[in-house]
C-alpha cells in the first residue's frame, strides 16, 4: 500500500504511482474470485538453515555513526536470488539506536513503516528511533532494515524526476479512447523504464524475499527470536516472516493490518471503500466548520462528495496555478492525490480544508499540490525518492494484476464507482499499472496461519481509508496466534495516534509479553 506527510506517516501504499495510492496492495487479480476464499497457505520453511546461506547468516555488521547522535548504520549482504545462493548478492542498508535504558535488554525491535517502498532507515531516524515510547527504547535496540529494492538498499529505479512530473499528473478519469490510450502508455512507458534501469532487480523484491531478509537480520544481530512493529504494508512483510519462520517470531505487532489472502482487484476495491469511508468522516467534519468549501451546516455526505466531483471536472478542463517553479499546474490528478494524501490521518483535515479553499476560491493550487508532493515524496528540487517505483515493482512481483487491459477496468467501474463516488473511477484506473510490467508475478492470494508463533497483535483501526478494518479481523483470524486489538477511530493505523488505550496495550505487550485482552476494543 502506500501512504505518506509527516514524519509520523506512515507510507501506506495500495494501488500505485501513477494512480495515487498502492499501499501495500496494489498490484494482483489472480484467478481466486473477488472475495472469494483461498486453499493455497503460506507454507514454513525448515528450522535449520541451508548450509548455502550459512555465509549470510554468520556475517558481521561493520557499524559506522550516521544521522542523528545515538544512530549507527552498516550494510548487510543478503542472496539476490535465495534459488541460486551463489549468483550474486543484494546490499541492504541497516540502521540502529541501541537501547537507551538501565533495564534488562529485550534484544532488537525491528520496525517497518509500510509501503511498500517506504524507508525504514528514515522511519527509525525520524520517529520510531526518537518518538516510540521511552520505556520502549528504554529495553529495545531500535533497528531498521530497507528492504530489497527501496531507498539506500539498491533501490529500483524508473523514470526520471521530469518523466515522474509527466507521469503523475496522467489522466486517470479518461472521458475517451485518447485519454484512455494515453493513460495505458503512460503505464507502459514505466514499466518499460523500470525494466530498462533495473533489470537485475526487479524479479527478486518480492515480500517473501525480504522477509527471508530480516530473518538473516535477527541472526547477525544475535536475536534468537524477531521482535517486530510493522504498519500498513509493514504487515503484510511481518505476517509473512510469521509464516515462513512460526518457531522464531518472538513479541509482533502488526498495525493497519493487509489481507494476504485477497487478489490485487478485491484489495483495490476494499481499499476504494476505505478511502470513502474516510472521506464520509472528513465531510461530516468539513462542514461544522465555516471554512469549508464544499458546503454548510446542512450539507450531506454526498453532497459534499458531489461538490468535489465537480471541482474535480473543472480542473480536469482547466487546471489552476500552483505557483510551482517547474510550471506545473493544479489539474484533477494531482488534486485528488492531495484529497487522498489529507485521508490517512485527520490531523491533515484543517490543512486540507484550506488546500481546497484557496483552490476553489482563489485559484491557487499551491496547497493541494504540497499535499500530493508529500504523497509521491517530491522535494523542491523535482527529485522523487523511490516509494512509487519500489512500490510498484514490489506490488507487481507479489500478485498478479488487477486487471490485464483497459476493457477491464472498464467493466469494472460500476463496482468502483459504487464503492466511492468521489474517488472509485481513478482508483479503478490506476489498478491498471501491474498489466503491462516487465517479469511475471511470483506470489499468489494466500492464507498466513504461522502455526507454532508466539502471540501476535494484530491491530486494526474502524475507519482506517487505507487498510480497511476487516482486513484486521480476517488477518487476526489466518493466524494461529492471532490477537485482534480494535481501535475505533479514524485514520491509517493506530499506535502512537493518541489513543492512550492503544498506546498502554501494546507498550504492556512489547515490554512484558503480555497481548491485549481478547476482543480490547479502544476509542
């Protein structure tokens, strides 16, 4: 999946670049019926470690001082391809904060923002190394790893920071056969450009490979077992570790939890829906307050969403000024990638309700196109990080399209469009991304039970627009040891949002072993 703003953001990721969100999800249509229930399981690998790894998992990590005082970092050599051990290597970025408390060491904490493409060296450093609780960072060695393919860990690459300014301003509300070839270039064109500038990666990102990773990683760093907070895609990454390795899972959380036994199409779809539930509460909200735009006291849900719809089509004719230095303009791509950015958390809602005030009002887009650059993590300069372009390689490798061609997204929109009014078209269309990529899928739906791990909590968040809260309910239900930790509330996960409910059962649980009571519900 994918999400993004502050440093607290975590990067949720569905459906994909060029369409907006990807979270953790997007890529897939496999032949499993949408909703329907899936046989295949993830399977455990053996307890005893192939003698062709055994370089890898004795290897010694040469830390250097990097980032912030506290932060160390080293790189770690894992198999490109864990088939052929011996055909080559992949680097891995790994950074830490050793445990700052007079307490009896807990060992590492992995952590994982999500994604996937998201920067777990940048989380650690700019959050979770500093901002976890400090009874947390007290115990724990605080530890990230980027994966395969993503940020400072050889990360894939595709089109340049022009060609990803053509590419997110695509039109994915095409009227006609014109817009709806060039949105089906477009994909081509990147896909085409990740084949090109990263071919001896793009057929070894997936998730079973980097949480084959991280077990390489709990060796070197001499755990015996894996502690591990992992948000939106960081879910689907530490369900799967749980899956492969049951015996070695020791206290996991897993918050804005992924479904893995979905395809991509009924992800998206969910993930549709999520997106209008979101938005349903920012409407109720928007309109108490006399500085919205999109209606009064008075105003419905859909109403609202009407309104935008049409501010939406007017920009889709006449995009507004921004005020950006590369010339670029307010058109209706890049002012629903905002909309959506504002939708994982309600702290954004005031700056959202301002974007769109000064863009209805006064024409200028600046404020909606800060928030889509945060989405697609652009800088001033036009540079993008690599989110988008690892997060589609991932997606893509891991389940097999939404859709194969554009006749199909085209059938499929009533359901999209009735999932979300305001947003089901465009997601629809950027389902489309995974049709044209370079290498095959390798991953399938699956069920993760991981029979034999320790507890795992499992936290699911009632209105969360980006990783729906059944998802939870049906994670926390494949997992022989699932524990489900409802929080009622709004947006994208849960832990370190200010619930103080949340906060004090997962704190109990990561210090004491302890999991929250069964069926916890917080506000």
């Amino acid at each position: 999946m994918h999400t993004r703003p502050s440093p607290r953001r975590l990067t949720a990721t569905l459906l994909t670049a060029a369409a907006l969100l990807v979270s953790a999800c997007s890529s897939g249509g496999s032949t499993v019926p949408a909703g329907g229930a899936v046989d295949a399981a993830l399977a455990a690998l053996p307890r005893s470690t192939p003698s062709a790894l055994a370089p890898y998992y004795g290897q010694r990590l040469h830390w250097r001082s990097c980032g912030a005082p506290g932060f160390s970092c080293a790189t770690m050599k894992a198999p490109l391809d864990y088939a052929q051990p011996g055909a080559g290597d992949v680097r891995l970025a790994v950074a830490r904060k050793a445990a700052t408390g007079k307490g009896r060491p807990l060992g590492s904490l992995l952590v994982n923002p999500g994604g996937p493409g998201g920067s777990a060296v940048d989380y650690l450093q700019s959050y979770a190394g500093v901002g976890y609780p400090a009874a947390v960072r007290a115990r724990y060695d605080m530890v990230a790893v980027d994966p395969r393919g993503v940020a400072r860990s050889e990360p894939v690459k595709c089109l340049d920071g022009r060609q990803m300014d053509a590419y997110t301003q695509t039109d994915l509300t095409p009227d006609d056969a014109k817009e709806r070839d060039a949105l089906v270039t477009a994909d081509r064109r990147f896909a085409e450009s990740c084949g090109a500038r990263s071919a001896r990666l793009l057929r070894h990102v997936s998730t079973v490979e980097a949480a084959r990773d991280m077990d390489i990683l709990r060796a070197v760093l001499g755990d015996r077992k894996l502690n591990y907070v992992g948000a939106s895609y960081g879910t689907f990454l530490g369900a799967t570790y749980a899956g492969l390795f049951p015996q070695r899972v020791g206290r996991m959380v897993l918050d804005g939890a992924m479904d893995p036994s979905l395809d991509a199409r009924r992800l998206n779809l969910d993930q549709t829906a999520g997106f209008e539930t979101a938005f349903q509460a920012f409407a109720k909200d928007c309109v108490r307050h006399t500085d919205c735009p999109l209606g009064g006291a008075g105003t419905t849900p859909a109403q609202v969403g009407d309104h935008l719809t049409a501010f939406f089509r007017r920009l889709d004719a006449h995009p507004v000024p921004a005020g950006d230095a590369d010339g670029r303009k307010l058109g209706e791509s890049l002012a629903t990638t905002g909309v959506i950015a504002a939708m994982y958390d309600q702290g954004s809602w005031e700056q959202l309700r301002e974007a769109l005030s000064s863009a209805m009002r006064e024409n200028d887009g600046a404020g909606l196109l800060v928030l889509s650059d945060s989405y697609y993590e652009r800088d001033a300069h036009g540079d993008y990080s690599n989110l988008m372009m690892a997060n589609a390689a991932v997606n893509c490798l891991d389940l097999p399209p939404a859709f194969t061609g554009a006749d199909q997204v085209r059938q499929a929109l009533p359901a999209f469009e009735k999932a979300s009014p305001v947003f089901g078209a465009g997601l629809a269309w950027a389902s489309l991304n995974c049709a044209y990529w370079p290498v095959r899928a390798t991953g399938q739906p699956h069920r993760i039970a991981a029979k034999g791990a320790a507890p795992i909590v499992v936290v699911g968040t009632t209105r969360d627009p980006a990783t729906p809260y059944r998802w939870a309910q049906s994670l926390s239900r494949q997992l022989s040891s699932g524990r489900l930790l409802t929080y009622a509330g709004d947006g994208h996960t849960a832990y370190g949002r200010g619930s103080t409910c949340i906060d004090s059962a997962i704190d109990t649980y990561l210090l004491h072993g302890t999991p929250p009571a069964v069926g916890k519900r917080c506000s």
